[in-house]
C-alpha cells in the first residue's frame, strides 16, 4: 500500500519521467565507477584469488581450494597476533565504554564552556594515528619520556624502566594509545544521546525523591543504550582495524602485532598475496559477526522493554 | 542540600580535569618538547615546564639557519611531505563531497532503475574495512602505473571515503523540504538549476560535515599511503615516522613536526566542531 502510494507520488514529482531517470544515471555514474573499479571488483578480487597460489615469486596460479583457510589454523604468527587482536578489542571496548559513558555524564553537568570541553576531548580523535604514535612513543621513551618522569616525580623506581620489554606492559601501552584516540567517538555518541532525553523526566523523578544515581540507573542508562551498542560497534571495528599505532610504537614485534600488520607482513612483505586475501577476508567476517553481536542483543532488550 | 550540591560540583569539575588532562596532556608534552634544546632531553629529572626555549627543531624542519645548527636539511623532505599531504588531502575531499553530492542527490529525489540496490550496495561497503581490498587494489594501481602518484591515492581516498559522504548527505537532502523544490520545478526551473541553486546552498552544513570527514580522515592516513605512496607522493604521515629510525629517535624533529602535523587537525575541531560533530553522529548511526 505503502509503496503503490509512493510510486504514485514519486510519478507526479518527477514530470518529464524519462529526462529524470537518464539525469540520476547519470549523476549516479562517477560513484558507481569509483565504487565498481576500487571496491567491488577488488572485493570479488580477494574472495576468487584466496582460492588460488598467488605468489609474485611462483610461477602460475593454481587453484588451491580453501588450503590458505586451513594453513591459517596451524600458523603460529597467525594464532598469536589473533590472541593480541582479541586482547585489544576486549581491552578496547570495555574501557572506552566505561570510561565513555563516565565522560559524557560528565561533560553532560558542565553548564559553562561545554563546547570548549568537548572540543578539547575531541582533539584526539582527529589527529593522525600515526601522529598519536610518536607523541606517545616519546611519551613511554625510557630516559627521557614523560611517563617515567612522572613515576619518578612520585619516588617509584621507573627511571629508566622500558615498557616495551615485556608483553603485558607493551599491550597496555600500545592499547592505552589507541584508547586515547577512539575514546572521543564513543564520548561524542553517548553524550549526544544523552542530551535527547527530556529533562521533564528527571524532574518528575526528583518530586519522587529519586537520588541520581538510581536516576542514572532507571532513567539514562535504558535511553542511552542503543548509542552504547553504536558506539561499541564502532570501537569493535576499530580495534580489529588495529594497524597505525601498533606500527609505529612497536614494529612488527610479535608480542604486540594485531593481525592488520599480521597481514600486512604476509602480503606486502613476504608477497603471499593470496595468504594476505584470505586472511583479511576473516578478519572483516569476525569483525562482522562480533559487531552484530551487540546490535542483536540490543534490539532483543529494547523489545523486551 | 546546597552542601551537597557543592560538594557535587567539585566532584564534576574534578572528573573534568582528569578528562582534560588525558586529552590534552600528550598534546601540551609535544609542543613543550618542541621548543625544548636537544641538550636538556638528557636533564634529570625531567622538566615538566621547558626551561630553556629554542626554534631550532622548527628551524631544522622548516631549513631556516640550518648553517647554525648543524647543517642537516630536513626541510626539502618535509616541505615536500606536507605538500602531498594537502593535495591529497584536499583533492579527495573535494572530489568524495562533489559526486556524494550529485549522487546523494539522485538517489534521494530522481528516480531511475536499480535506485534503492546500488544505494544499499555502495553504503553497506562501510562495514567492510579497507584492507578487504587492499592486495588486489595494490595489483591493479601497479598494472595502471597509478602507485606512487596523485590520481591514485586519491582515487582509494575516495573510494573509500565515497560511502560516509553519500549517507551522510542524502540524510541531509532527505531532511530538506520538498515543497521547496516542487514550486521552483512549477515555475520552470529544471533539475540541475534545483540542484546547484536551492538544494547544495541549503544542504551547505552536510556538505561541510562530509568535507571535514573526508579530509580528516585522508589527512590521517597511514597504512595506504604506506603501500600507494612510498616516495613521490609521500605524506607527513609516513614521512614522520621515518626520523625514527632503530639507532636513533630525533625527538625534537618528531615533535616539532608532530606540533605542526596536529596545526590543521586542531583548527577544524577548535571553528568547525558543530559540522565535525553531526557529521559523526550521523555517520556513526548507521
């Protein structure tokens, strides 16, 4: 019903038809070549040519089936830089999601200069990663870096302590810069959705003599929840798309490698090209698969309610 | 229960100053190490507040009296870096806004074959990451020539910047009235004259949200460049990190092009946050 009204309307608006239809082709042709030749054909590209040997040092591409599928499980670097993956996505979400939230309810009570401090919170988010990188390498730097001197300042014996040389400190340190960078976004969603809800709900709950924590509990927490599940999506697939900051402070270190450089050393390095294709077409359906994970659960509780 | 309150709002403020603290912490030691002489890298304790002050680490990069401070010339590499990152920059984002536009355009009020699945198809290419593409794209950019310059890069910028921008902006059309468009289409005015004269002047805030993504994000770019512009068109981005190098990390040149790298970035969020802002709210609902 809906659509035959539509068409109908759709058919009084657009007067000379066929000059409207010819006129969107061709204002649709530049994104559908673009898109075509640098996506598609790409994409259907990977998925064809991670069936076949694809090696710029072999002759010949045979087809190989799914053998780079099952070579991935028995792959030591593979497994190990899936593990790091795991690590910084789980790490990640939850602390951008926690202290996200906590910063939007903060930023939500400053009356005066809001905008200042949001602009100053974003500021991160927008810089180059791999800018991000080098300030925080010269940050965690032994001698002279500002972590250790602060530790120092306060009598702890980090003078010359290196971060990068054991694992768990080298994730956290890597971990905490991409943090640094993506905890914006999450503040931003969060707290858009929190300026939405009407303040008459928080009256009618002070006349009840509610305290604000439980007004945090009954009243924000179930509003902003689909901005979280958003906003967790957003940071799941960027810490899958983990490579810049990890590049830069720590190499190709294995102890900190997510499976991006994993990838990037296979292909671009080592030239198994089809290795890399297969490998990246996993990582894009995990991090698929994870991201619809929350969007479900989402969607099942705001049902519910 | 105004004790309570105070006590409230220093807490607030308090949570405040963390955040800002976190923020801009990093940001205030890169510009303090910028300006910080070489030689009291090696002070302990370190300074927290730079006590002594000198441009020479601008000067090295920018190649201003560099007779005086030793002679090395960064400044050929630099200058040259930071020239590609704005044409690159500023070429895709020109480009991904002016056909997201014409496009975001058709799709929302022209209706013609295949309108609703190639919309789909182009944003639904928002959920795959970039390097789902990266190797055969890397194979086709080498049998075009196209690795290593201009029209390359920014054709992958686009590519993949294209989607955001199209959402974004048909979102911005949709929200516009039609009733607008209907009179100026009875008293005669054709599409393109309703396109380029009433809808792009209205749709200006979308289209400045699209811009400021698109060029933050191209401007940002590592891993691409790093693989399609090893050398001539080489950006800040992977130019940076080259002073790096295994036996010796130049903090005072890192720094100070961090400073200068962070100069555009800093700017857009400091005039255009509002644009910045909806632009990604609305590219992150999606």
């Amino acid at each position: 019903m809906t659509t035959v009204a539509a068409m109908a309307s759709e058919r009084k608006r657009s007067i000379g038809g066929n000059s409207d239809a010819f006129l969107g082709v061709l204002l649709i042709t530049p994104i559908v070549l673009v898109m075509a030749a640098l996506v598609f054909f790409p994409l259907i590209d990977t998925m064809w040519d991670s069936l076949h040997r694809i090696n710029p040092m072999q002759p010949g591409t045979p087809f190989i089936g799914l053998a780079k599928y099952t070579n991935m499980l028995s792959d030591g670097d593979v497994n190990a830089s899936w593990i790091n993956t795991l690590i910084y996505v789980v790490i990640a979400v939850a602390v951008e999601t926690v202290a996200g939230v906590a910063g939007a309810a903060l930023i939500n009570q400053v009356k005066v200069g809001r905008q200042w401090v949001l602009a100053a919170v974003i500021l991160p988010w927008a810089l180059p990663g791999v800018v991000n990188a080098t300030i925080w390498l010269w940050i965690y730097q032994p001698g002279a870096g500002l972590l250790n001197g602060i530790l120092t300042a306060f009598g702890l014996p980090f003078e010359n302590h290196v971060w990068f040389n054991d694992r768990t400190s080298a994730i956290a340190a890597v971990v905490t810069v991409h943090i640094w960078r993506m905890l914006p976004l999450t503040i931003v969603i969060v707290l858009a959705a929190m300026q939405s809800i009407p303040n008459e709900l928080y009256e009618a709950a002070k006349i009840d003599g509610a305290s604000r924590t439980s007004m945090f509990g009954s009243i924000t927490l179930p509003l902003i929840r689909s901005a979280i599940a958003i906003a967790m999506t957003n940071g799941t697939v960027a810490a899958f798309n983990f490579f810049d900051e990890a590049w830069v402070l720590a190499g190709p270190s294995l102890d900190t490698r997510p499976i991006l450089i994993q990838i990037y050393l296979e292909a671009f390095q080592n030239l198994h090209f089809s290795y890399g294709m297969a490998l990246s077409l996993v990582v894009t359906i995990v991090s698929l698969l994870v991201s619809l994970v929350y969007v479900v659960r989402v969607y099942r509780n705001t049902r519910l309610d | 229960m105004q004790q309570q309150s105070l006590a409230f709002r220093i807490m607030i403020w308090l949570g405040v100053a963390v955040l800002l603290v976190w923020s801009l912490g990093p940001i205030y030691w890169t510009l303090a190490s910028a300006i910080t002489p070489t030689v009291d890298f090696s002070s302990r304790p370190i300074h927290f507040v730079p006590i002594h002050f000198t441009l020479d680490h601008f000067e090295r990069l920018l190649g201003i009296n560099v007779d005086r401070i030793g002679g090395v010339e960064v400044w050929a590499q630099f200058r040259a870096a930071l020239f590609n990152s704005i044409v690159a920059a500023l070429a895709s984002t020109i480009v991904c806004v002016a056909i997201a536009a014409l496009g975001g355009y058709a799709f929302t009020r022209l209706s013609f074959p295949g309108r609703r699945v190639i919309f789909i198809a182009v944003v639904a290419t928002l959920a795959i990451p970039g390097y789902a593409v990266l190797i055969p794209l890397y194979r086709l950019m080498t049998s075009l020539h196209m690795v290593d310059t201009f029209l390359g890069v920014t054709l992958i910028y686009v590519s993949a910047f294209l989607p955001l921008s199209l959402w974004l902006l048909k979102s911005v059309f949709e929200s516009l009235p039609i009733s607008i468009e209907e009179a100026a289409q009875l008293d005669g005015a054709s599409r393109l004259y309703i396109l380029f004269r009433i809808v792009l002047p209205l749709a200006a805030p979308g289209l400045t949200a699209a811009a400021i993504l698109t060029f933050l994000g191209a401007w940002g770019q590592y891993a691409v460049p790093l693989i399609f512009s090893p050398t001539q068109t080489k950006p800040l981005t992977v130019l940076i990190p080259e002073f790096a190098t295994k036996n010796f990390i130049d903090y005072g040149l890192i720094t100070a092009a961090g400073s200068i790298a962070i100069i555009i970035p800093a700017l857009v969020v400091i005039f255009l946050n509002r644009y910045l802002i909806s632009g990604l709210l609305a590219g992150s609902a999606k």
